[in-house]
C-alpha cells in the first residue's frame, strides 16, 4: 500500500506497558477536563465521538462559534490540563519538528462512532506535522488526497499505532470510517481513544 507524500503509519509504536500508562495519563487529563459532545458550527448537529484536551490550547466547536483553538473548558472554564511526558517524548522522537505541540485533542469513540472525512486545517503553522496515537479498539481509517474527491485508501490502526500527517501530506483528508468492537484488551469498557497531537501557531 503506497500512502500519500507525508503520511506515515508506524504500526505498534507504543508497547502494551507503554499503552497502559498512556491510558492512565488520560484518565487524569478527563478527570480534570471532561469529554465534552462537540456540535458542527450553523447546523448544531452533534458529532458522535466525544473529546477534550490537553496541553495550552484546546480545540473546541460549538454552533455560533465554529472550530477554534481556545486555553480553557468550554463547560468548566479551567485551563487545559497540562499535556503528559509521554506524549511530548514521542513529539521529539518522530515529529521532526522543534517547536513542541501546543495541543493534544483527545478523541473517544465508542464502538459505533466515526468521524468523516476532513482536513486539519485550523492551525496557523501548517509546517509542523499532526502526530496522532490510536488506544483501545482498531478502526478503519481512510485517508485521501488534498482534495475532498481525490481517491481514498482505507487500513487498519490498532492500539499503539502512530500516524503521522507531516509535508506534502499535511492537509491531506481524512477519517475513521468504523470501530471494530472487541479486537483490543486495553480499555475495560471498550471504544477507542485518539490522541491528535497539533502545533498550533
Ligand atoms: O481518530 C483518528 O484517528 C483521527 C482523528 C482526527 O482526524 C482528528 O481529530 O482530527
Ligand atoms: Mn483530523
């Protein structure tokens, strides 16, 4: 499978060890921040994964304001909570990138959420890559070209894999189509989280 300029697939990058204390770091980031249902700006439909953040900015979406990074909560008004090691040593180690990730969205889907095809495309610095970490249950990931027609090609990422949208591939679409139920050990009631590790300005 020959992936887009720029897009990189590191299949089981974290170990299982590795995986659990990640899990634990993000049950401490959700205890202070809570996953929030993020609604599509105008429409105000509800998107199916619920998400928060960590790090100095967060991204957020509501119906009157749209997409945007922001330091706080939308519902408890408090800073981020800070963004775990782990997470910044694995930025060092594979983003290529000095400047260090200003924001970590987490995303939790259960078994029958998906997010369809989209660009990332609401940070200022557009050099630096998006860096994202799959936990929990495998999903069916697409990902297409710089233009919404573009021909997609779609594979698997399960718990511990990395994929990276840097260069050429950077504004590439992209999504996750499914979540296979029960194919990971990882979380005790299922779903899957994603960590999107962006520079933001
Ligand atoms: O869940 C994923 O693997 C992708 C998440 C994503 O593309 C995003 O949050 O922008
Ligand atoms: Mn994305």
């Amino acid at each position: 499978m020959q992936l887009p300029n720029g897009i990189r697939h590191l299949p089981g990058y974290l170990d299982r060890p590795a995986q659990e204390a990640l899990v634990e770091a993000i049950r401490a980031v959700v205890a202070d921040a809570p996953l929030f249902t993020p609604v599509m700006p105008g429409t105000g439909k509800e998107m199916s994964v619920r998400m928060t953040n960590c790090g100095s900015l967060g991204w957020v979406t509501d119906r009157q304001r749209g997409y945007r990074y922001q330091p706080t909560h939308p519902a408890t008004g408090r800073p981020w909570p800070a963004m775990p090691q782990q997470l910044l040593d694995f930025w060092r180690d594979i983003a290529g990138y000095e400047k260090l990730p200003e924001a970590c969205l987490v995303n939790f889907y259960g078994d029958d959420a998906r997010m369809g095809l989209h660009q990332d495309r609401d940070e200022q610095d557009l050099n630096a890559p998006v860096l994202s970490v799959s936990l929990g249950n495998t999903c069916l990931f697409r990902v297409g070209g710089l233009n919404r027609n573009d021909r997609t090609l779609s594979f698997k990422l399960a718990s511990g894999d990395i994929v990276v949208l840097g260069g050429e591939g950077r504004l590439c679409f992209h999504g996750v189509d499914r979540i296979y139920p029960a194919t990971s050990t990882l979380l005790k009631n299922g779903g899957r989280i994603n960590l999107t590790l962006r520079r933001v300005n």
